[in-house]
C-alpha cells in the first residue's frame, strides 16, 4: 500500500528549488502518467497523474509545513478516476 496524500497544484504554480538533478522519472501502461522519484531514497513525492494532466500530484506527507486543507475527496485507487470526477463537478 502507498501512503500518500495527493494535493493538486497547477504546473505554474510549482516550483523546484532545490534538487532538481535528483529526481527521475518512471511511467508504464499508457505513460500519461509520470512518476517522479528521488534517486537517493527512492521517495515519490510528486508526481504528474493522468486525471490532472495541468497539475502535479504533491505527497503532502513530504511537505514540511503543508497549507489548510478545505476540501478533501477520499478514493481507493480503483475507483481514481470516478472520484476525481465527481470532484470537479
């Protein structure tokens, strides 16, 4: 199981500062989706998913100081894409 928290952000608004060298990309089946990893430690702790393809996918569980979440949309991964739907609409 991953434990990861997804928070969206659009592309313009995320910004590397430090480590860009470190990360390396992974991606499978339709490869729309790009999985972003640390080559030290292995982390995903963003990453670009399919159902947002203007946003990244931020892992909240590595932000030091994460914002105030007001709207939050629980789904298991199979059902991914139903929830991220239902969320925009």
């Amino acid at each position: 199981m991953l434990d990861y928290e997804h928070f969206f952000i659009k592309h313009d608004d995320f910004k590397i500062i430090e480590g860009n060298d470190l990360i390396t990309e992974y991606s499978f089946g339709t490869k729309k989706a790009k999985h972003l990893f640390c080559k030290k430690c292995g982390i995903k702790s963003f990453y670009q998913p399919r159902s947002h393809p203007d946003s990244y996918s931020i892992n909240l569980k590595c932000v030091e100081e994460p914002p105030e979440i007001k709207n939050i949309v629980y789904f298991d991964g199979k059902n991914e894409f139903t929830a991220t739907l239902q969320q925009k609409n």
